[in-house]
C-alpha cells in the first residue's frame, strides 16, 4: 500500500511540474508576442517628444472629477461600555 502511495505522489508531483512549465511557456511566449507586436506592430499615434508638446496639464484636468476630503477628530481615550 505504500508502494501505491509512493507512485501517486510522484504522479501528482510531475503533474504540477508539467502545470507551471505549461504556464511558463505561455507567460513566455505572450511576452514574445507582445514585444514582437511592439517593435513591428503598427503604431497609430507616435510619441511626441520636444517642450511644449505634452499635453497641458491646466486644461486636461477637470474640476468634477477632484475629490473632496472631509476628516473628523477622534478622541484619544477609548471609549468605555
């Protein structure tokens, strides 16, 4: 009976070694994909360089979307039941 332990804990074992090498796999080839669709991909609005050409942080930030912060004080003595 141990004989048949043995053997099915080593089965789950390199099950679980073959999962993640599979995942490493993917993980790797996505990155590939990704780096490969980078350099060679088609790229719709290229990046600005020079002063002056970013965006104008002034007019690009609305003034609804701030939030506003309201803080109460605490006590510091616990409060007694």
């Amino acid at each position: 009976m141990s004989v048949l332990r043995l053997i099915v804990a080593g089965l789950v074992a390199i099950a679980a070694m073959v999962a993640v090498l599979f995942a490493a796999v993917v993980v790797f080839f996505t990155g590939l994909a990704a780096y490969v669709l980078q350099l060679f991909g088609l790229r719709g609005n290229p990046p600005r360089s020079g002063p002056g050409q970013g965006p104008d942080r002034r007019t690009t930030m609305r003034t609804d979307d701030a939030i506003d912060v309201v803080t109460t004080k605490v006590p510091d003595e616990p409060a007694t039941r």
